[in-house]
C-alpha cells in the first residue's frame, strides 16, 4: 500500500486521468473530491462491498422462469 501525505487542496494524481483532491478536514474525518472520466465508477468501501455480496447472491441464487401462455397449448400447428 502506497501511503501519501496531502494538504488541504492538494492532489494525488492516479494515471493521467484520475485526480483525487484533498477537500475539507475537520477533525479525524476528511473529504475527498474524485475526478475521474465517466467510465470509471467510484463507489465508498461500502458501497462497493454491499454490490459485491448483491451481486454474489444474485450469481447463487435459482432463476424462476415463468411458464408463458402463448396462446397455441394443445392446439395442432
């Protein structure tokens, strides 16, 4: 793990496309401001692990299809 020391509007730089500012601190807690293209999602730690354990459950789970009635049961094509 990289550990980096900012200041108050300083910025860390991630690639040539990603930039994250250091936006308030007060107390132990800081804000942060992400700038990053469109297609690349940030989520918060939590965020992120309750998609993960979503998805996960999704993956596991049995898919129920239901029976369609097209209309043509029993009759002769």
């Amino acid at each position: 793990m990289l550990i980096l020391a900012r200041k108050l509007d300083e910025k860390i730089m991630i690639g040539d496309d990603i930039s994250i500012t250091v936006i308030e601190i007060r107390g132990d807690q800081v804000r942060l401001g992400v700038n990053a293209p469109k297609t690349v999602k940030v989520f918060r730690q939590e965020v992120f692990d309750a998609i993960l354990a979503e998805n996960k459950a999704a993956a596991e789970s049995t898919p129920v299809f239901p029976e369609l009635d097209l209309g043509v049961r029993g009759k002769a094509l």
